[in-house]
C-alpha cells in the first residue's frame, strides 16, 4: 500500500467541469497497488468529527463513479462516515478510529475487488466452455491438438476456484460478537456489496467450469492412454500383414511358376 | 475466394507437364529425357496429399466418416476400373494387366478410405513396410522374368496378375502405395484443421527438413551400395531406377516430393495468396485441375495414331513404338500437345464441367 500525502487536490467532475479541491486535512493513499487498470483503489482518510460531508469529498467519488467504476453509497457509524464505490473510498471519522475503520475497508474492498475478477473471468469464459463442453463427452484424434488448450483452461479455472476458497473464510464467516466498530463496518459493506451471494454465484459458476474441464481432461487422458494402445496394437497388425504377405506372396510366385 | 492451394497446383503441373514430356519422348522416339521418372511419383505423392485435404474438407462440412469413406471407396474403385478402361483402349488388349498409375491411385484411395482413421505413426509404418518388403518380393517373384524385353510382360493367369499387381507392374502397389501414403500424412501434418483452431499444422521447414533428408539417405544408399554385402546391394538395393522403383529411388523420390510440398507452402502459397503471378498460378490451376484429363488424353493422343499407322503399314500396331520419330520432335509433339491443352482448358473449361475429373465427381459423389 502506498501513502501520498494529498496526490490530488483538485479536479473537474465529468458532468459539469466544476473545480472541487479536498480539504486540507484529508490524505489520500492507494489500495491494491498490483491491481491491473479498474481495480486498484484510492482511499482518502480525513481525521475529525464531520457532521456534514464536504462537497469536495463528494466530488472526489463523483469523479470516479462518472468515469464508469460503479455506483457510490454512503454509510454512517458512530459519527464514521465511509462513503464507498469501486474505485475510490472516503473515510471520515474521529482520528482514534480512522485506522480501524480502514483496515476493514480495505479488507472487504479486497474481497470485491477480487469477486469482480472472478466474475469478469467467468462471465468471459462461457462462450470457450460452450466450445469445449462435447469435449467432456467425447475426445478424438482431431482433438488431440487442443489438449494444451484444455490445460490451460482447467489451470485458469482451477486458480478461479482457488482465489474463491481463499477468500471464504473471511466472506463466509458469522458475524463476531459482541460486535466491534471495524467488524459492524466490516458487515455492513460486505451487505451492500452483496459479497456473500456473489461469492456463492460464483463459487457455482467456477464449480461449473471446473467439472466441465475436469471432465474434458479425464476424456483427454483415456483417449491418449487408449490411443497409445491402439497404436501398439496397430503396429502389430501391421507388421502380422507384411508377414502374411510374404507368405501369400511366396505361393503366388511358386504357383506362377 | 478458392481455397486451392498454389504449391500443389504447381507440383502437380510439373508432374504431369513432365509425365506428358517423357511419355511423348520415350513412346515415339524411345528416348527417356533427363526428367524421366520425376512425374509419376509427384502424381501419386499428390494424389495422397489432394486425398487429405478432399476428406478434411469433407470433415469439416460435418459429412460423417461413413460417408466419406462410401464416397472414397467409390472414387478409388472408378480410378481402378477406368485404369483398366486406359489400359485396354490405350495399350490394347493384351496389355490390360500392365498395372498402370491409375490401377495404383485407385487403390490408394480405396486403402486411404479404411485407413483414414488410423493413426499417423500407423500410416508411416505401412508405407515404411511396403518400402522394405518390396525388393523381397520382386525377388521372390523373379521381376526380371516379367521385364525380360524392357517391358512389362506376365501371362493372363491369377498369380502373375496378382503378383504384377503387387510387385511386378509398371506401377505395382508395393512400393508405390508408400508414396501415396507419405502424401497423405505430410498433408495431415502440413494442413491439418484442429477444431476451434485455425488450419495451422507443423512447421513446413522442418518437413522439408525431412525431405532433404530422406534425398540424403537416397544418396547415401545409392554411394554405399558398391560397398555392401551382395544379398543387401542386389536384393534390397538396386540403384537408381524407376522400373523396378528401387527403394533408393523411391526414398529419393518421397524425400523431393516432400521436400518440394513443404518450400512450397512455405513460399508459394503466399504469393498466391497475395494475388501476384496470378497468371502464372492461373496456368498452374488450369493444369492442376485437369490433371487426369490431361494423363488420359495425351496418351490416347500420341499413342492412338502411331498404333492405327503401324497397323496400316505393317500389320502390327506397335510396329513404330519407340522409333517413330527423332527425339526433339517427338518432344516438340509434347510440348505442343501442352500448349494446346491450356488453350482448349482455358477456353472451354473454366467451367469444370466436363473431363474425367467431372465424370468422377458425377459418379462417385
């Protein structure tokens, strides 16, 4: 993660161009540094009581939610306020509690970034799966050249389902009580985001995938097993007909004088 | 847009611009050109590798295997029947079991259909088996028995037919069927359609790779031949010569053809494809297409009128065979047959509605 002190101070919405500039005490850091294009994430921490949100702050979001990253939602705590979307996130809250509050954040902001990825995977993957599900059924010699194409999708899948897992303990796990301030945020974004469900679409989907490949792999390998067989098989027939051959042959010329 | 590719085209006009050349030169002036036995194996090397690409295509129009092999079955019996239709119309009666290159591509196609699904390894091992046992079997049979006046020669009774068939005739299946083979299986890794893919197959380089070195091998056996043992020079060697194909010759021979279909569709291919030499590839088209047209007809053209003339003047319709002419004419008298193939064929049969390739497409199909 890294921290900039204020990267951005000011800039134009894409709606209406109007200048907006963050407050002074406002540090704005960066999530998911790794995080290919859409998924990185900037977090604007700001200390204080706020009884009202600054229209700066607002716009901040805005700006990010016009620019097509999702749809923003506010939530209040404690005299918290996290005003959340998927590219950007505002936490105000006193300075005792800012930390607290990020660490959750952050922590479900993983876990949606990484359903996103997961479902933007899957939702790309079904037209391939619509190719290579008669593969599940059935293998033959012209499929044989697709074997390293149906290893990589099962190896791609297999990493899908396996981020899913990896991510279930903390999306799936009960509510802790009593409950604490980073665990009511922590619920209450998980709620909003729906990940709980998401994670169980995509835990179906995924497991779809994976059985599909799964299967095409089992069929690929008996193929190639079956085939090596066959081949052996063939050869030995090959050469019990040359051997015939000459013995026929031999009797024609004899009779031919 | 066509889908033909222009290496093929231009081997197969090389085949049977060169078939027409050395048939013309040795049937009226009993002279072989520097060429000759080049044509017939690129014929037959091709006919493998035109069957590869024919079934594929059939493959991919969802056509089932039953189906083709029907349709396949069926063309290699017309190839065989109309081989001994050419046999008795052409080299008259007494020679309708010389076993002609039709006979064999017919053949070839009848053993492809069966053994189109069999494994490649499998296809390469039978032709690699007929290669071998060939020089056995000649010497089983006696070939020189059959070949004694130069020409092929055997009584009408089922040994020698079958025995000509096999390893005895001009163009006996073994090892002959080796080349029809090899064309299949350089096609299936040339050409080959993976499903969901693209129609890229192996590295063309790397099969001419294995072209140059089967020449190789051809060179090696042709140079060691002098310094080997008696049974192995003179049973299963016998240097380079068509009648009998040797198996130096016919490795020598799979290694050009092999060799001459991978630089070609490694080079030719996109130029065609980029519509340069159009006219040049139009030509090669042209002759591609009628290829069986083309081997039919210029025989019954050089060979009907020299057959009806020594009938009329001696009695004996071979009376002139061979010595009819002087070489350069005779070879003039091809290459004019050639030029007026193209203008005929280029005339009238854009079309392609007429020739024995037509005739077998309305039969068969």
């Amino acid at each position: 993660m890294h921290e900039d002190a204020r990267p951005e101070v000011g800039g134009s919405t894409a709606r209406g161009g109007s200048i907006w500039a963050l407050p002074a005490t406002a540090t704005v850091e960066r999530a998911f540094d790794d995080a290919p294009n859409q998924d990185g994430m900037e977090i604007l921490s700001m200390p204080g009581e706020h009884a009202e949100v600054p229209a700066a702050v607002d716009a901040w979001i805005d700006a990010a939610s016009d620019s097509g990253a999702g749809p923003a939602f506010w939530m209040a705590f404690q005299g918290s306020r996290i005003r959340w979307s998927p590219s950007r996130c505002a936490i105000l809250a006193p300075a005792e509690r800012l930390e607290t509050i990020r660490r959750a954040v952050i922590e479900v902001s993983g876990h949606d970034r990484t359903l996103r990825q997961v479902e933007r995977a899957l939702a790309a993957a079904w037209p391939e799966l619509d190719t290579d599900a008669p593969l599940a059924f059935e293998f033959e010699e012209r499929s044989v050249g697709r074997r390293d194409e149906l290893r990589d999708r099962l190896k791609r899948v297999l990493h899908l389902r396996a981020r899913l897992a990896r991510i279930a303990p903390a999306v799936l796990a009960p509510p802790i009580y009593p409950p604490t301030l980073a665990s009511q945020v922590a619920d209450r974004l998980r709620e909003r985001l729906r990940i709980v469900a998401r994670h169980e679409a995509a835990s179906i989907q995924a497991d779809v995938f994976r059985d599909t490949y799964d299967m095409c792999g089992q069929r690929a390998s008996d193929f190639m097993l079956a085939r090596t067989g066959h081949r052996l098989e063939w050869m030995i027939i090959v050469l019990l007909a040359a051997q015939l051959l000459l013995w026929g042959f031999e009797y024609l010329a004899t009779a031919g004088g | 847009m066509t889908t033909r590719l222009a290496s093929i085209d231009l081997l197969r006009t090389i085949a049977i611009v060169t078939m027409v050349l050395v048939h013309f030169s040795e049937n009226l002036a009993g002279y072989a050109p520097p060429l000759s036995g080049l044509g017939a194996p690129l014929f037959v090397f091709l006919s493998g590798t035109s069957y590869f690409l024919w079934s594929d295509g059939l493959v991919a129009r969802d056509l089932s295997d039953d189906a083709i092999a029907r349709v396949s079955v069926r063309r290699g019996l017309f190839l065989f029947g109309a081989g001994f239709a050419f046999n008795l119309f052409v080299w008259l009666p007494e020679d309708i079991f010389n076993w002609d290159v039709l006979t064999l591509i017919g053949s070839a196609l009848v053993m492809l259909a069966f053994m189109r699904r069999v494994p490649r390894e499998v296809l390469v091992l039978v032709a690699a088996v007929s290669l071998l046992v060939a020089p056995i079997l000649r010497g089983m049979a006696g070939y020189a028995e059959y070949w004694e006046n130069g020409y092929f020669e055997s009584d009408l009774t089922l040994s020698d037919v079958l025995v000509g068939y096999l390893a005895t005739g001009y163009f006996p299946l073994l090892p002959w069927i080796t080349l029809s083979l090899a064309g299949y299986v350089t096609a299936s890794w040339l050409f080959s359609r993976r499903t969901g893919g693209g129609g890229s197959g192996a590295d063309p380089l790397r099969i001419a790779a294995i072209g140059m070195g089967l020449v190789a091998v051809s060179a090696a056996l042709l140079l060691a031949r002098p310094f080997l043992a008696g049974p192995v020079a003179a049973g299963m060697l016998g240097g380079w010569t068509m009648f009998p194909p040797t198996t130096e010759y016919v490795t020598g021979m799979l290694g050009v053809a092999m060799a001459s279909l991978a630089f070609g569709h490694r080079f030719v291919d996109p130029i065609a494809a980029s519509g340069r030499l159009a006219g040049a590839f139009g030509v090669a088209r042209t002759f591609s297409q009628y290829s069986l047209t083309i081997y039919v007809v210029h025989h019954v053209v050089h060979l009907w009128p020299l057959w009806i003339y020594g009938l009329r003047e001696t009695g004996e319709p071979t009376a002139h065979w061979m010595r009819a002419m002087p070489a350069g004419m005779a070879l003039a008298l091809g290459g004019g047959f050639l030029v007026a193939c193209l203008l005929v064929l280029r005339t009238i049969g854009s079309r392609r509605s007429f020739g024995f390739e037509a005739l077998m497409r309305w039969v068969c199909d």
